[in-house]
C-alpha cells in the first residue's frame, strides 16, 4: 500500500495540476467557462477555416469557369 501511495504522489507531482480556488462568487467557474470557450473556438476556428477556403476555391473555379465560358464566344 505503501508503495502505491509513493506511485500515485509521484505521479501527481508530474501532472502540473493547476487548482483555482477561492470564495463563492468570486468568478472560478467563469475562468473554467473561459478556457472552455477559447480551447473549443480554436478548434472549431481550424475547421471553419479549412471549409472556409474551399468554398472560396470553390467559388473562384466556378467564377473563372464561367468567365472563359462567357469569352469563348467573344473570340469566335
């Protein structure tokens, strides 16, 4: 028992656990909440971006398409 308990200190002190603590009301959900929001903005940013940029590739293939389309009866 002895030597789990070392383990388990061990391994604790290797985590870097941060604790935020203080009275009731004094906002520690609100920075938990805070951290939340920018982890998942900037996850959900690199997906949002990557869907982003292909419709932009997208529309600019359809525009440039549409474009020589539109010139090829011009050049007749």
């Amino acid at each position: 028992m002895l030597i789990f308990i070392l383990q388990f200190l061990r391994a604790f002190q290797e985590a870097r656990v941060t604790v935020v603590a203080g009275e009731n009301d004094s906002g520690k959900s609100t920075i938990g909440k805070l951290i939340y929001l920018v982890i998942r903005g900037l996850s959900k940013y690199k997906e949002e971006f990557e869907a982003d940029r292909i419709e932009l590739l997208i529309n600019l293939t359809d525009r440039i398409y549409f474009e020589v389309r539109g010139n090829i009866g011009v050049l007749r």
